[in-house]
C-alpha cells in the first residue's frame, strides 16, 4: 500500500471518528461543539493515548471521558475521590441514557450486588468507583469477564507526593489499573506544576504521558484580598462581604473552629446559611450540602472537606477567611466560583496569625526509616508462606494508620524491596536493604515536608503581593497567556497599591520593635538565586519587587521579590 493510500484511510478514519463525536454531541448531550482542549483530549484518547489533560474547572472535563466511552465497545472505569461527586455525575448519565452505575459505601447491599453483577454482564459502559475500592482485589475481579477500554482518574493531582490533596489510597492505582488488563489512562485535573506533573507519570507507571494543558486563566473570576489585623475585625469584614455580595456563595475556613464561629455570625445577622465539615454526621453533612446545592440556603460555611467536585455553576463569590496552605488549593477552592462563565468574586481575607494555622497543619507526620524498616521485616516475615494481602499487613500495628502504611508500602515498592502481583498482594523481593536504603527512601518525605513550606510562603506572597493577581497566579503554574500582562479587574489592577520598601518577617519575630526587624534579601545583578519551579539562575535586574533571572536554559523570566530565595 502506499504512503499515499495509508494517508487516505487515516484520513477516512479521521471523518468516521469526526462524525460520530458530533453525533453524540448533538443527539446525547444537546452540545453544538467542543472546545479546542476537550478535542485534543478525546482525540488523544481515542488514539489509546495514555494523558493528563490539566483544564480549569468549569471547562467540560467530564465531556472527556463521556464520548469515549460511548465509542470505544468496552467498559470505562472511572475512579473519583468523592462519593457525592459520583452520585451527581451518575445521575446526569442515566437522565442521558447512557448506562452507569456506582460502586462505593454508600449502596446498601442488594444495590451493590446487583451492581456488580450488570458489570460482569457488560450492562455498563461507565461504572464510577472510589480509589479504595478499585484496590480490592475482590472488585478488580468482577471485570475479568469484560473488555475495560479506559481508566478515568479524576482528580488526579491526588496521586502526587508534591500535590495539594494528596491521598493514600490513590497510590494502589498504578497495580490495579495493570490487574485490569492495562487499559489508557485518562488523568484529569483543573492544576498542576511540572513536579506534580511528572509525578503523575511516575506513580501511574506512565512516563512518558502525553500531557494537554489548556491553561489556568479564566478572566471571569475578579480576585481580591482583604487585609484583617485581628479575628475580630476579619469576622465582620467577611459578614460585610457576604451581605454587600448578590448571588450564592462559599465561605472557606481552615478549621472547624473558624467555621462555626463564621457560621454563628451569619446566621444571627439573618442571612441564610448552612455548614459543612468534616466533624459532622454524614446525613446531616449530604442534608447541608443539598440544601445548598438546591438553593435552599445562599451561603456555605465550609473547611476545605467541602468543595471537590462541587458544581453548582452559579456560585457568585468565594470568600477564604483563612490563608489556605498554598496556591494550587486557594486555585482550586477559588475556581468554584463562576462556572456558568459569568463574574464572580474570589476574595482572601489575609490576617498573618492565620499562617501559623497552616505551618500546624504541615508538621505532619510522614515516615521516618525506622517504620519503614519495621514495615519491611514484617512483610518479610508474613510472606515466608506466601503472598501477603494489604489487610494482614494493617495488623501488624493496628496504632498506624492505613494510610500511612500505603505511603510506606508504596515506598518500599518504589526502593525495589517489594513487589506487588495481579492480586495485589505483597511480597518482597531479593534485595538486600541497608540501613542507609531505608534513610533514602525516607528522605523523599523530608522533600516534601521543604517544598510544603515554600508552597505556604508562595501564598502568603500572593497575599501582600502588590501585583496583578492573576499574573501571580499565571506565574506561579508556569502558564502564558499571549499579550498578558495584567487581568484589569483584580483589586491591585483596578486600585494599584503605594509600594514601600518590603521587609521580611519572621514568625518568631512578630513582637519585635519596628527597627530590630531585619531587611529582606537584596539581590545583586550577578546573585545566584533559587525559584521553586525553576531552580538555580543568576539575577540580571531587579526593579522594585521584581527581579529578572537568567536561567542555565538561555531563558531569562521576571518573577516577584516573594518567589525568589537566595541559592
């Protein structure tokens, strides 16, 4: 056959794909076309692609999956965080048409069993689970009689070390997704820097993902910040916001503490509110966040348990009443405002006491190399008669929590110590670890512990920042919008801040008197100087709180006094 020949079937099979999207965009979904980024990404998929598609929320992610699913002949699978975010999307398929189903906690058993027998019959083109669910072998089992074309991850940041939410039972994905016959994978996610990016990748066992990311920016969000100097005074700040506000709203705080303070305060001022966080009931948690979801109550008070998957498309303001850990979180939780396209308000109430809430929250406890030792030798000593099950492993010290006893299993995976077979069980392997293997392996956690921080005052430079919020943010994901250079809408565009020289201020020196605190780093044309994202270059200029760097690349990029630490 010739070249000419091949290119005119590829071309036919191109008409054929072409024709069939725009049959189900019309016939199923009621769309007339889609957008530049969701084409790239079904094409890529129904080329078998294995890829991470990066959209922001409110660009039609969904739409990805759903049309592939619909023509590819076999059963996609696909794997969400939240029960509530399945139900919804569950719901939208079956009032389509198009056979679905879910497999999680919430089914009674009837429901479950009669579940899991239409996947086995292949009455379902998608079935939606949750990540610790699909590491059963048990539930990997019921799809052996039936082709599985596609995993769908949704929410995919959550597989990555570096991401903002990460989760545990995310880690087991890479082993199940091979039990299942090593299906393409479809990873989607509204954010994610390049080392969440290639660590997608690398936990997936997929390095070499094809990656569309079709940018951040959505002009429609309008982000301010509001200065506090004390809880008192932002309190009342965020009741004025929310009543000089029209529309629907969120209210964020960090804690369950802040929240129901906040909440208090709205409702005795009148206004109509409910609350959701993690210390509720579940049935009064579903009641409040339907009562919100139908328009029953205005406002949400919520920690950040609420909110992953949310769509309530006409949400008008977003309002964070403390400063959330960094700036990939503060994106996401933001962007749950205007998803119908229109204005919304994204607003920060920005108190300093309130970064001690989140440094709190980073001193996690991440694995140290003697539990990791300990772990081992145990698995060793279980699997002397055979293969040892994820259950029998969690035995072993019923103090550690599950989680935390994925991270270390999928740690020892990654040090070659252990190996996991098709039945997802472990086994270790003929290595013969040292003390110091054990000190490796552990260090990538000490990584994090670092890079946690930097991601916190990346945050907190956002909020003193005197730039353009939007270009704070572009910068900060690496993202390039052609012919930006300011959104014209923030509070800093419309109302540009006097710029007095910055100092720099530590926690431990917050009562210090005004001339014992020290001057912020100066850097010199010449200074070698460190940028999270980019690592090591060399200052060129600097002019006022911006600082050009050239780079080991050839490139030369203009970053804030905030983002950049001394080499």
């Amino acid at each position: 056959m010739t070249t000419y020949n091949r290119q005119l079937m590829h071309n036919g099979a191109k008409a054929v794909r072409r024709n069939a999207i725009s049959t189900l965009l019309k016939n199923v979904f009621g769309i007339e076309r889609l957008r530049d980024g969701q084409r790239r990404v079904i094409d890529g998929v129904l080329d078998g692609l294995d890829t991470l598609a990066i959209m922001p929320t409110g660009s039609g992610k969904s739409l990805c999956y759903q049309i592939p699913a619909r023509i590819f002949p076999g059963t996609t699978v696909v794997v969400s965080p939240l029960i509530s975010l399945m139900k919804d999307q569950l719901e939208r398929l079956i009032e389509l048409g198009i056979g679905a189903t879910q497999v999680n906690s919430s089914l009674t058993r009837e429901e479950e069993n009669d579940a899991l027998e239409g996947i086995s019959s292949g009455r379902y083109r998608i079935v939606f689970c949750t990540p610790e669910r699909l590491a059963t072998p048990e539930f990997v089992a019921t799809f052996k009689p039936v082709e599985v074309s596609l995993v769908v991850i949704d929410e995919a940041h959550c597989i990555s070390k570096w991401g903002h939410d990460f989760r545990p039972a995310y880690l087991d994905l890479s082993a199940s997704i091979d039990a299942l016959g090593h299906p393409p994978v479809l990873a989607l996610t509204a954010t994610a820097t390049d080392d969440v990016v290639k660590d997608i990748g690398k936990q997936l066992g997929r390095p070499k993902i094809n990656v569309i990311n079709t940018g951040i920016y959505r002009p429609n969000l309008h982000y301010r910040v509001v200065q506090a100097t004390n809880h008192d005074e932002k309190y009342q700040k965020a009741l004025a916001l929310v009543q000089q506000t029209g529309g629907v709203g969120i209210v964020y705080a960090a804690t369950v503490k802040v929240a129901e303070e906040m909440y208090a305060i709205l409702e005795e001022a009148g206004e109509s509110v409910t609350i959701y966080h993690g210390k509720l009931p579940a049935a009064e948690r579903k009641d409040h966040q339907d009562m919100f979801m139908d328009g029953e109550r205005r406002v949400m008070v919520a920690t950040n348990a609420f909110g992953m998957g949310i769509d309530k498309s006409d949400t008008r303001f977003v309002i964070h009443l403390q400063v959330p850990a960094n700036l990939e979180a503060y994106y996401q939780e933001s962007g749950r405002a205007g998803r119908d396209g229109q204005d919304a308000e994204c607003i920060l109430l920005y108190l300093q006491d309130d970064k001690r809430v989140q440094q709190f929250f980073l001193a996690k406890h991440y694995p140290h190399a003697a539990e990791l030792r300990a772990l081992y030798e145990a698995v060793k000593e279980l699997a002397a008669s055979g293969p040892v099950p994820f259950g029998r492993i969690c035995e072993v010290d019923e103090d550690v929590a599950a989680s935390k006893v994925k991270v270390c299993l999928k740690l020892l995976k990654e040090g070659k110590l252990l190996r996991q077979n098709r039945a997802l069980d472990y086994a270790p392997t003929t290595a013969r670890p040292t003390q110091e293997t054990f000190d490796k392996l552990a260090d990538v956690y000490s990584l994090k512990q670092e890079r946690d921080r930097e991601a916190l005052e990346q945050m907190v430079a956002y909020a003193v920042s005197g730039f353009c919020r939007w270009k704070v943010l572009l910068d900060y994901f690496g993202d390039e919008v052609e012919g930006f250079q300011k959104c014209c809408r923030c509070d800093n565009c419309l109302n540009p801040p006097v710029l007095l020289d910055a100092i720099e201020i530590r926690d431990d020196e917050f009562d210090k008197e005004p001339e014992e605190q020290p001057a912020g780093p100066v850097f010199e044309p010449g200074a070698q100087v460190r940028v999270p994202k980019y690592d090591v270059g060399t200052v060129e200029s600097s002019a006022g709180d911006e600082i050009t760097i050239a780079f080991p690349d050839g490139e030369r990029r203009t970053f804030m006094a905030g983002f950049v630490m001394p080499a």
